[in-house]
C-alpha cells in the first residue's frame, strides 16, 4: 500500500495525505504494482487463516462449540480474502460494482472473523485467555469503530458535497478533495478511518506470532 500511495502521489493521481486506499490504486502504473501485492497479501492472509483453524482445530478436540466457531471464522476469513482479491483486481475506476462488493466482503467479513477468533481465544481453557484476549478484544473493537466511522462519515462528506452541487464526478472529488471543499473534515475522517482498519486487521494477524511460534513439524 505504500509503494502504490507513493506513486500515486508523485504522479498526481490523487492528493497526499489520506486518500482512500482503493484510490492509490485506480490508475497505471500504481494500479500494477496495488493488485500485484494485495493478492500476494492475500494469498498470505489465506496460509494464516488456515494454520489458525487447524492449531484451534488440534488443541480443542473436544470443545464441540469452540469447533464450530472456529470453522465459522475461517470461513468469514476466507470470505475476506475474496473480497480483497476483488478489490485488489477490479479498480473502482473501471469496474466499481465489482470493486465495493469485494470492500464489502472484506471489512465486513474480517471484522466478524476477529470477534469471532477473539470469542474462541477466551473459551479456549486458559490457552487463550490473558493479555492476548484482551489485545485481541481491544484490535476487534477498534476495527468495529473504524469502520462505522469509515462508511457513516463518507456518506457524511458526500451528503455535504452534493447540497453544494459539486459532485456531478464525485470519482474526481474524492481523489482531490481539499480543505476548500465542503465535506472535507468528515472525507479525512473516513479515509483516515480506513486506513486505520486495514492497519488493525494486520495487528489481529500479529498477535497470531506467539502461538504460531508453538507449532513444530515433523518429517515422516
């Protein structure tokens, strides 16, 4: 995402600061460089989901309901990961239909996975319970907040541009809206928000490096 958003910039396709994600990546050359690693992201999102399940899946043999929580988030997690391939290969410049749907599925769904993987975390007998639970209940809960803030203030600032007339090409309003545009301070909201929710899925996955450090494979 860095490397699309420096591109973005120096080539003036969107303004610095907090674009939406989806627009650091909506035209060439970024949008090459936005689809390549987000499908490589989540490619590697869908390994850890998966050695996720299976570690629950090996330790609580027994816990009937811990089980089926367990492949119910993976399977919210799966459903994430096609949602980010989407947005990763459908620029909402191009083919937006496509592009909000794969958002849809990814914010939504990776949002249910954590606070599903959170609940399992606790019921797990003192395995998950302790600071991890409580990082990964507090990650949950700022994901939850960060998005509601990023779709509530984004209808927000467009309702604001619209009374003012200015949105005939919103595509383009969003891209370069400035401080002298009606809307702006709830638009930097949202966007900011966004951003926060994609750094908050990849801290869920980070407090993941401590029990993964715990598997060990055997060659038979």
């Amino acid at each position: 995402l860095k490397f699309s958003y420096v591109i973005a910039v120096e080539d003036g396709h969107v303004l610095p600061g907090f674009p939406y994600i989806s627009d650091t990546g909506a035209a060439v050359p970024e949008q090459c460089v936005f689809g390549f690693l987000l499908n490589l992201l989540a490619l590697l999102a869908l390994l850890v989901i998966y050695i996720r399940y299976k570690q629950i899946k090996e330790y609580n043999r027994q816990d009937t309901r811990v089980l089926r929580c367990n492949g119910t988030s993976a399977f919210f997690g799966a459903v994430a990961v096609v949602g980010l391939m989407l947005v990763a290969s459908f620029q909402d410049d191009s083919v937006s239909t496509v592009h909000f749907l794969g958002a849809a599925l990814l914010f939504g769904s990776g949002v249910v996975y954590s606070w599903i993987q959170t609940f399992v975390s606790y019921k797990m007998h003192n395995r998950g319970r302790g600071k991890v639970t409580v990082i990964r209940f507090l990650v949950s809960l700022a994901e939850s907040i960060f998005i509601v803030l990023t779709l509530v203030m984004g209808e927000v600032s467009m309702l604001d541009l619209k009374m003012t007339g200015n949105a005939s090409d919103w595509k383009t309003s969003v891209k370069y809206w400035n401080s002298t545009m009606p809307g702006y301070s709830a638009h930097i909201v949202s966007t900011a928000s966004e951003w926060a929710l994609a750094i908050s899925f990849l801290a869920f996955f980070l407090t993941y490096v401590k029990a993964f450090s715990k598997i060990s494979m055997e060659a038979t």
